[in-house]
C-alpha cells in the first residue's frame, strides 16, 4: 500500500509506481489466479452420473444374537447442482427386487412380506437442496435433502454425505438410519427371533463428473 500512497508524491509518481506493481510477474500471477477464483465462484452448475461397478447400497439388520448383511444393486442414477442457488435435482434409484442377504429363505420373506418388491419395485432417494454447499474439488461434509421413496411412499429425510470431486470423478459415502416399520412395512421377526424395527444403510457412490459454467 505504501507504494500507491499520494500523500506527497506527485500524481506522475503514483501511476508510475502503479504500473510497476501491475507488470511485476508475480502481481501479474496473482490478478491470473484472482480472474480463475472468480470465475469458479461463478455459478456453476455440476452433474453427478454414477456408475453400477462404483455404487451400491448395504443395509444390516440386527437381532439380540446376530448381525444381517445386505445389498441392493443400482438401477439408475443421475444429478445435478448449482453452485449459486444450492439447489440440486435428480435421484438415486435401486432395485428393490435385487435386495439379498445370502440367505435365500429369509431374503423370500423380505420380499414378500416386507418390501412387497414385486408391487413396489424400486427404492430412490430424490434429492432437491444440500446444506453446506461442496468445494470445487476435494472432500466436503454435505446434508443433503430430499425424499426417500420405499414401499409406495416418500419420506422427508436429511442425509449426511462425504462427497470428493475430482476433475472428472466423484465418490461418496454416507450412512443412515431407514426406520422401515415406522413407514409401514412388517418386521420380519419370527417367534423366537426379534430383528429391530430399523435398518441402517452405507451408502458407497461414485461416477463421472460434469461441470457447466452458470450464468453470471
């Protein structure tokens, strides 16, 4: 600041002390990198589109004596974000009818009697706004909110989510509880077998990343 300071200097001295500092190569590095941050704090639009082999969903069950494990296969999944409004759109969708545990009588009655898989098919996540909005590249702890949609209905839910872009990549993981019996369906507990009334789910996700400038 001192060299741009007039008190006492001429008006020829101070723009010849200007120019100075605006054709130094650092000062020059520094306006190039200030023009870059400008433009990422833009708003910018990003697009999430996982991939099968990346994404997958497990859930455990657990009773007084033994923990059950789980998975369900993606179907589709496909979102959006605005870097500006921090609004998001799009969903994660998975194959109710692909649920399994290894067991292939206990994954009958899930099915049948807890899921109904064959009338509700699909279990999706449609998420519509994300608190703490993402860095441009790099880890974030996210809440991500939208409706949980399972057995023929959507619940309100805010899921913590760690998400890591990359320039091309994304990966995230997120766990949470699905307090299924509350939503309606049966526990499948059997006489002198009592399962909890929730199953929680890990979520692992990951895919390819776009990004769009938005508008300015």
């Amino acid at each position: 600041m001192g060299l741009l300071w007039a008190g006492g200097s001429s008006q020829l001295e101070v723009e010849r002390n200007l120019r100075r500092v605006i054709l130094r190569p650092q000062s020059m590095l520094a306006v190039i990198l200030l023009v870059g941050l400008s433009s990422a704090l833009h708003a910018q639009q990003i697009g999430l589109t996982c991939k099968p082999e990346q994404s997958r969903a497990n859930w455990t069950l657990t009773d007084p004596l033994h923990t059950v494990n789980g998975d369900f296969k993606l179907k589709s999944c496909d979102m959006k974000y605005d870097m500006s409004s921090r609004q998001a759109q799009g969903e994660i969708v998975f194959d109710a009818a692909s649920g399994q545990s290894g067991n292939s009588s206990r994954d009958h009655k899930m099915h049948k009697d807890v899921l109904e898989s064959e009338k509700y098919p699909e279990i999706r996540f449609r998420l519509d706004h994300v608190e703490g909005p993402p860095a441009a590249q790099g880890v974030s702890t996210l809440q991500i909110h939208g409706m949980f949609g399972i057995h023929g209905a959507e619940h309100e839910m805010t899921i913590p989510v760690e998400l890591t872009l990359e320039a091309s990549q994304w990966t995230a993981t997120a766990k949470f509880p699905v307090p299924y019996v509350k939503w309606g369906m049966k526990n499948p507990s059997l006489l002198f077998i009592h399962v909890g009334d929730t199953v929680d789910i890990d979520f692992h996700g990951g895919g390819t990343l776009t990004r769009e400038a938005g508008n300015r």
